[in-house]
C-alpha cells in the first residue's frame, strides 16, 4: 500500500479540515458588499462554481481511488483521471477569478497610471504588479506558494496544450522491468501458440504495483506526483489565498 494508515488518516483530517474553511469562505465571498458588478459577477457565477467543483473533485476522486486501492481497473482509473483533469483546469482558473475580484474591486494601474491589461491580471510569480497592491501579509502568502504555482502551472499548461497528465497503471520495479522483457521475448520467439500468447500478457499486467501518482509527459521530465495529499494541498492553497483577498477587502470596506 503506497500510504500508511497514518498518513491516511492525516490526509482525511486535512480534507475535512479546509472543506470547512471553505464553507466559511464561500459564505463571507457571498456577504461582502461588492461595489463592482464585474466583481460580483466573479464570485458568483465564477469562484463559488469552481470551489464548488474542486470540492466536488476531490470527493470523487476519493471515492472511486480511494487512498488505499491497490489494483484499480481500467474504468477506474479513466474516472479519476478525468476527475483530475478537471480539478487542475479549475484550480489554475480559480487562483485566476481571485485576481480578477481583487482587480475589479480596486482598480489598480500600472505605472503610468493606466489600467492593468488582460495579461496583467493574476497572482503567479509573473504578475507582479498586481501583487503589489495587495497587503504585506497576502504578498507574503503568494510569495510562500511559490514552488506551488510552478507545479500547478507547468501541469495545467500541458493538460491544455500539449500533453494531458494521466495515471499510470502500475509501476515497475527492476525485477518487474526485466521479468516483463523476458515475457515479451518469450511472446516474439518462434513456435508460441494463441493459449501461450494469453497466458503470457496475463503474468505481465499481473507484475508491477499500483502507486497514486499522477503524470503528463516523461520527454518534459515532468515529476510523478502522488495525488491524494497533492489535492487536498491544491485546494487548501486556493483556499487559503482567497481568505487573504477577502481579507483585504473586507479592510478596505471597513476603511470606507
């Protein structure tokens, strides 16, 4: 099993721990008073929908490759890929609708005192315009993510444009590789039969073990990540940078 039961109970705990945070952030989105309707807009018909579906994603996820699973099947595995896909499409847009509510409701401008263009507008390590208009304390929590918003981009860019991250089947050890290739030598060599052929795939998809991780593409050297913990993380982190913003709009309401 690619988890013990500790870690299994610890990833649990910090599921359930910010579904609750993001209850109470879903609803102080929904009581502020927006002075932009394109801000308003953002939250309800954008953010509180892609919150929705990331909660909506992991609970799936969980549920149909579970923590514990050791020999999924095909479908399974189709399912939880999908689900994965999705998930990572509307985290990336969900960090997106956060700075275009920021964006909307303050105003900000650039250094000749025009407004911030399209490609202006966002939270990663690029836009650094914008973040500078935010308090001290959510730049901070940007700025900690950092290591965050690499992965997140890079698997979001190549699920979009080049190369969807999928979930390998098993993975394989060096006895499993070089049993698998004495298999394959022995399907290739002279006076096999069709009853041979059968037996022999079956004692290679029966090798290797299941390991969580997702991936996209080995020739981008693109690094296995385990899952399970990594979207639950994923969506603590939308989370976490959205009570910063609501934060500092709340401020500045109270400020008038």
């Amino acid at each position: 099993m690619p988890y013990t039961p500790d870690q299994i109970r610890e990833i649990g705990e910090m599921h359930e721990e910010w579904l609750e945070r993001e209850s109470a952030l879903t609803r102080r989105l929904f009581a502020h008073p927006y002075g932009s309707a394109r801000a308003r807009e953002m939250v309800q018909h954008g953010l509180s929908r892609r919150l929705a579906d990331l909660r909506h994603g992991v609970d799936r996820i969980f549920e149909v490759l579970p923590p514990d699973a050791v020999d999924p099947g095909p479908r399974d595995l189709r399912d939880a890929t999908a689900f994965l896909q999705a998930f990572v499409i509307n985290a990336f847009g969900a960090v997106d609708n956060i700075a275009w509510i920021w964006t909307s409701e303050t105003d900000p401008r650039d250094a000749r005192g025009r407004p911030l263009r399209r490609g202006q507008i966002g939270f990663t390590p690029d836009h650094v315009l914008l973040r500078a208009t935010v308090s001290d304390r959510t730049r901070a929590c940007l700025e900690a993510a950092g290591a965050w918003f690499g992965y997140l981009e890079d698997y979001r860019h190549a699920l979009a444009h080049r190369i969807p991250l999928y979930i390998p089947p098993k993975t394989f050890d060096d006895a499993d590789t070089a049993e698998f290739r004495r298999l394959e030598d022995e399907l290739m060599a002279r006076g096999w039969t069709p009853e041979r052929w059968i037996e022999v795939q079956a004692a290679q998809r029966r090798l290797g073990t299941f390991d969580p991780v997702m991936m996209h593409s080995y020739g981008e050297q693109a690094r296995p990540v385990r899952f399970h913990a990594q979207i639950v993380c994923d969506f603590a982190t939308v989370v976490e940078v959205a009570e910063h913003v609501v934060t500092d709009l709340e401020a500045r309401a109270a400020d008038g």
